[in-house]
C-alpha cells in the first residue's frame, strides 16, 4: 500500500469521536474489520491522519511474525507526521511509542523496545498529558516493558510490570493485550515462582482466549501451558500443538521459547539428537538477537544437560563455566552439581549447591532440581539423615503443583530408597499421593540410572561382565566378538562415565547406579 510523502498537503485530520470509533471496531470485529474501516475513507485523509496510521500498523502486527514488517511503513509514516506537528496529543505520542516497542520486540531489538516503553511512561507522566491518557495507556506501557523484561531474562522485575499493569489496567485494555500479558506473566511463575501459580494465572487468562480468535498473542499463554506440561512430565501429550504452535511462531520472539519446548519434549522421549537439533536453531535465533538474556540463560542449561546425557562431561564442564545466570533461572551450581555426581564427586556436588538454599531469591522451581541432586548425593555419601531432609522438602514443593520433573535427576535405585524412608514420616495427603504415582514409576525410571549416562545394552552388558571382574579377552569370548570390539566399547563406556581407568569407571557407574552391585 502506497505510504504518502510527508512533503504533500495535509488534510484535515479526523476529529477524536471518530477516529475512537475505529479502535473500538477493532475490539469488537478484529483487525480486519478495522482495516476496511480505515481503506474505506479517502486515501488524502486517512494517509495523514496519526491515529489512523497507528491503527493499521497495530492491525499487521498481530499477523504473525512478518506483521510487524508490514507495520513499519504506517507506523514510519506516523512518527514524521508527529515530528511535524508539535501539537500533537500525548496520547498519540505515546501510542507511537508502544507500537515501535512491539515492532522492536518483534525483531529482536530488546533494548531498543525497552527504550521506546520507558518513552512512552515518560510521555504518560509529563504533567502536559491528559489523564485518560495515563489511566488507559500507562498499564498498556507497563505491560509491554514487562514482557520485553521477560525475554531480556530481567523476570523479578518483569513481574512488578506485569501486575502493576494488569491490576491498574480499566476496560479499555484490549483483551489481546490483557491475554500476552497473563500469558508472559504464567511463564515468570514457571521459571521463578512455582507452577502452582502459574496454574492460578492461566485460570484467569485461558477463560478470555477462549472467548477470542487464535492469533500471536495468544502464543505466550500456550507457552507457559507447555513449560507447566513439562514440569509435570507431560509434555509428549502436547506435541501436536507444540508442531502448530511451531509454525505460528516461526520467525517471532516467542520462536525461542518453542525452542526450548522442543529441547524439553525430545528429553522426555530420550532423543538426544532432537534435543541437540533444537539447541542449534536457539543458537542462531540468538545471534540474531540484542539483549536476548532469558534466550542465552536457557540455551546455556539445555545444551549442558544434552552434553551431560551425551556423556560428554568435559564439554558441558565448559559451557557451565562460561554460565552466567545471577538470577539462577537456569540453576548453574546444581548443572556442576550433577555433572560433579556423574564423575563420582559426591562431596563436590553437596559443596557446589550448599548456598543455593541459603539464597533468600533463589526460585524454588531451581530449588527443587537442586534438592533433588542434593538428596542423590547425600545417599551416596551415607549421610541419610540429610537425604532425607531434602527429599522432604523436594516432596512438599512437587505436592503442591504435581511436579514429576525434578524426580528424573535422581537414579532409580536412589529414588526407591528415598520414597521407602519417606513413606516412613508424617505426610499430608497430596504428598503421600505424589509417593503412590512416584513408586508406580520409579521400576521404569531405574532402567537408566541417570540422565547423564546414556549406556547402550551391550555396554551395560560389557560394563557388568567388567565389574564381575572378567577381563576385556574373557568378555570377547564368552560374547564371541571381537577384543577390538569389547575395548572400543569399553572406550565409549570410560568416556560416558567421564572415567580414564577401569576401577574409576567401576566406582562412577556405582555411585550413579548404573551398577547395582
């Protein structure tokens, strides 16, 4: 569509009664709707008219990703016709302001969008702006910070955006905007509240997206539906939507996050190829993006975790070096932890999480995977005591939101004696439950030790035939195979379990659980 040089005469802009009109069609039709309504004025007024211009650009943007490309040249056009006309009402200024941020967002310039929200709540605060204008687009402003604040990785404050500006938002708040905020606000409690709460947010938010089309905005609220999914080892029910879901978002900022699903959801079907295939599209999102804090954060502990399961722990020791995650989101010191579990250092692994529980801010979804490792390597170092004491607390946390995922850090050996002293205690009854439904799975979950070994049948055979204390030409025989064959599974063996000598592989397999023996 032609956008007007700013040069050429300018028409008389629509009065505000009418130009109102046209936002609350598209509350109440939808972007179409609103566009037909724009088109259907002659070409010299409505190619002059700000508000006009804003409203177009605001309809493309929810189309998908490539939206927000098709929103450029109307919201361009608007922002040199408020340069020219110093009268212009702070409401249009700042409307200006929040849609260059979602364009911005869109694209990946997080801190560019987080400059032009903070503009906009300093237009809305001048003492020149109306104050329908500070009631009606302030929490509007406060919102879209909060949701770049989540992308950027910054979620304790992006919380405050998101409450302050749902809780001070009145009716005029489009339900769009009302739906990303409750979904961006789920996905904060996912990461650093608790899942129950984010079940409490997706209560409010899934009523209102039922009730409107399917479109981008809705993606945050599904978002924060599969990371609860995954949290509760239910993932593998969702892979349809999450292909959908896939394609919707394909090219936009929630394209990471579905990501980050994949990586989850290939965990729980133990595909260690999907989760890595899924690591590398991250990868290149995240070059392409500016300020992408939560992005680097989860890339970081998804591809230390693949490593670790792919056994190659002197990679994933790299990675977690490298780490930084002040927030602890991605918990760094409980990834060492585990990788210090998998090489047979119990005392390191205590050690590495020790002021996870001393940190008054650590989240508790990372304080669970923490007590999980904790409870493991307190049982390997005999001191049952403290096991038990974090396998308590890891209980009382899952009870309440019907979390399994944190229980898949800790071998299936170690778990059943965790779950017999604690049937022991005084249990309340959603935590006995949880028991019951862990103890029905925990035969299934010892069939692989620890995520961080992924032995094959034969090398489990090879490795048990070793610790009966055969040696590599006794083991070829009795398998009739070659010894180049037991000593290069051998090899494989030694380097999955991070070992370099037979009697050091014996210990780390036994310590994991790999050997029972």
């Amino acid at each position: 569509m032609t956008v007007y040089d700013p040069s050429s005469p300018m028409p008389g802009a629509m009065n505000p009664t009418e130009a109102d009109e046209g936002w609350n069609l598209a509350l109440s039709r939808g972007d179409a709707a609103l566009r037909a309504w724009v088109l259907s004025h002659p070409t010299d007024l409505w190619s002059e008219d700000i508000g006009l211009l804003l409203a177009m650009a605001a309809t493309y943007r929810w189309e998908g990703a490539a939206g927000a490309w098709r929103a450029l040249p109307y919201l361009e056009k608007a922002e040199i016709l408020i340069e020219a006309r110093p009268e212009t009402s702070g409401r249009l200024r700042a409307s200006a302001a929040i849609l260059r941020c979602l364009v911005q967002r869109s694209r990946g310039d997080l801190f560019a969008a987080l400059h032009s929200a903070d503009a906009a709540l300093e237009i809305l605060s001048s003492s020149h702006s109306d104050i329908r204008d500070r009631l009606d687009l302030r929490s509007a402003a406060l919102l879209k910070r909060g949701t770049i604040r989540v992308l950027m990785g910054d979620l304790f404050r992006a919380r405050g955006d998101l409450e302050r500006g749902l809780r001070d938002a009145d009716a005029t708040l489009t339900p769009h905007k009302r739906i990303e905020a409750l979904g961006f606000l789920a996905i904060v409690e996912v990461f650093t509240g608790s899942v129950t709460e984010a079940d409490r947010v997706m209560r409010t938010a899934r009523p209102l997206a039922d009730r409107m089309p399917g479109g981008l905005w809705t993606a945050p609220l599904e978002i924060a539906e599969m990371l609860i999914a995954a949290e509760r080892d239910e993932l593998r029910h969702h892979a349809p939507a999450l292909r959908r879901l896939m394609s919707e978002v394909d090219g936009s900022e929630f394209e990471f996050l579905a990501r980050h699903l994949q990586v989850l959801l290939a965990e729980e079907c133990d595909d260690l190829e999907g989760r890595f295939e899924a690591i590398r599209r991250m990868r290149v999102i995240e070059r392409e993006s500016t300020g992408a804090g939560l992005l680097g954060v989860i890339r970081m502990g998804d591809r230390a975790q693949a490593l670790m399961h792919a056994g190659d722990l002197a990679r994933a020791a790299v990675v977690l070096r490298d780490e930084s995650d002040p927030a602890h989101l991605v918990c760094g010191a409980a990834l060492r932890a585990r990788a210090a579990l998998a090489i047979g250092e119990p005392h390191r692994a205590v050690d590495e999480i020790r002021n996870c529980f001393l940190d008054e801010d650590h989240p508790i979804r990372s304080l669970t995977y923490a007590a999980a490792i904790d409870a493991q390597a307190r049982v390997l170092l005999g001191d049952l005591r403290s096991a038990d004491a974090a396998f308590r607390f890891l209980l009382r946390e899952c009870a309440r939101s019907g979390a399994l995922r944190a229980f898949r850090k800790v071998p299936g050996r170690v778990l059943s004696l965790l779950i017999e002293r604690a049937t022991r205690g005084d249990l309340d009854t959603a935590e006995r439950a949880l028991l019951e439904v862990l103890a029905s799975t925990v035969d299934a979950a010892g069939d692989i030790a620890d995520e961080a070994i992924a032995l094959s049948p034969r090398e489990r055979m090879v490795l048990a035939r070793l610790a009966a204390g055969e040696s590599p030409r006794t083991i070829a025989q009795s398998l009739h195979v070659s010894l180049n064959t037991v000593k290069t599974q051998l090899r494989s063996v030694y380097r999955k379990l991070g070992a370099s000598t037979r009697d050091g592989a014996l210990e780390r397999a036994r310590s994991l659980g790999v050997l029972t023996t």
